[in-house]
C-alpha cells in the first residue's frame, strides 16, 4: 500500500517567500506588526504552517498560497515618483507603489528594498522570494546608483569626509563614491554610488554635512540602469536582467533602505 507523503510545517516567514507572496524580511515585519493571522489567532515568528491545512491571513484577508506549484515568477523595475510610498498598502490611505499598477498585475507583487517617500528612481517589485533574499540580505553589498541636488556647495575637505565615511547611528559608513557633477549659487548635483544602504542613509548624512537633499533619484541597482524610463512607468524584467541583477558584486555590508 502506497502512503501520501507527511506534510512539514514551515516557518511562515520562509512558507510567504517561497509562494512568492512576499520576502522573509517583510513576513518578519508583519509579524511583528500582528498582521499576520494563523488559523485565526495573531501569528508568532516562531510559527510554522502548512499549506493546505493551515489557513493564512493578512489584515483579515486571506493569502493564497501555492507553493510546490510551478509558476511564472514576475519582477519588475518600476520608476518610483516623489511622493509615493514604497510598501504594499497604508493604513492611512496614502497612495504606494502598488496603487501605480492597474490591479491585475499589482496583485502578488511587493517592493524589493525601498526608496523613502519623497525619493523617486528605480524600484523593483517582485512575487519571486526567492530573489528578493538574495538582493536584500545583509551579506550582499549591492551598488546603487544615485543623482542627488543638495544645498549649497560642498567643499574639497566636505567631499573627502562624505567618500571616507562618517559615523552614522554610532557606526562609520562605508566609503562611497561621491562626485560633484555641477553647481550652481545655491545647488549643487551630486553622483553617488553606495554599497550599503542604512535608513535614509544620504539624506541623513547630507543634512548632517550642512548641505540638506533637495532631491534624490536612484538610477541604477547595479548595472541595471533605470535609463529612458519615464516617472510612473514600469517594464517587465527578462531573463538577462535578472542575470545582471544577480551577478552583482557581493561583499559584508547593511542593507535596510535609503
């Protein structure tokens, strides 16, 4: 007699990124917000589920999971505008990413990495967890390309402490390339290449060198470049993007946001 193979439990956290609802990091985030529900009762990061049996929900709303499932995964690059937010849904009815895409291809696609709300340029949005791990975790140091417009003009000495690193959080960033591109009485553009990307990391620093962000645009996650791309607009990632993606030099750094 044949037996049914047992069902293993999983961690929610790994069980959400390999259906391809959502990466780890932000399954950790809304467990720790109590958005998550396990069979109707607040889920705990230690929780384990099985597909099938165990029901999962978000906000109340049930998630669909799929996994073992052979599927299409979908990415895409995004150019993010100023004043959107970088996240699935707002609690105080702001609009996000998401709400840029008509509902049909928003649906399973969540933020990789983020750019704050007042930042614009290229974003990517992916239902592939396994591929939002591999370019948020911490041990990779991605290169992110930036063009920021700061206030006044930043002096030889200030450039050189901007590229050697600054305590930031009690912790020295890494070193960066920081190149002035022009300047104006009042502005300066800047080009800034990061492999690290702690909170609000060059708007913080920016402001604390005396010459605060008027503007930031990311143009590139490593050597996929935002290019002709117009604000608001999206293209589908092929298969040589995704290879470019991942074939980013990787190093020990952080990476939570800029």
């Amino acid at each position: 007699m044949e037996h049914s193979p047992i069902a293993v439990p999983e961690r929610l956290q790994k069980l959400l990124s390999r259906a391809g609802i959502m990466s780890r990091r932000q399954a950790d985030a809304l467990l720790k917000a109590g958005r998550l529900q396990l069979n109707g009762r607040p889920a705990q990061p230690g929780d384990r589920a099985v597909v099938g049996v165990d029901c999962i929900t978000l906000d109340g709303e049930l998630l669909h999971l799929s996994v073992g499932v052979q599927r299409q995964r979908r990415t895409m690059l995004l150019h993010k505008p100023p004043g959107v937010l970088c996240s699935c849904r707002d609690p105080h009815g702001r609009p996000t990413v998401l709400d840029l895409l008509p509902p049909e291809l928003a649906r399973g696609l969540y933020p990789v990495g983020r750019l704050d709300q007042e930042s614009e340029g290229a974003l990517l949005l992916t239902d592939d967890g396994d591929l939002a791990l591999k370019l948020t975790h911490p041990r990779h140091g991605h290169q992110k390309t930036y063009r920021v417009w700061v206030r006044g003009v930043p002096s030889k000495h200030t450039m050189a402490v901007w590229r050697s690193g600054l305590l930031l959080d009690g912790q020295r960033t890494r070193p960066a390339q920081v190149e002035l591109k022009y300047s104006r009485a009042k502005s300066s553009c800047l080009h800034i290449v990061l492999r690290e990307g702690r909170k609000r990391q060059i708007r913080r620093i920016a402001a604390q060198l005396g010459h605060p962000v008027q503007r930031l645009q990311r143009l590139a996650i490593g050597a996929l470049a935002l290019g002709s791309l117009a604000s608001g607009s999206w293209r589908w990632l092929e298969a040589t993007d995704i290879a470019l993606l991942l074939a980013m030099d990787q190093s020990p750094t952080t990476t939570t946001g800029v």
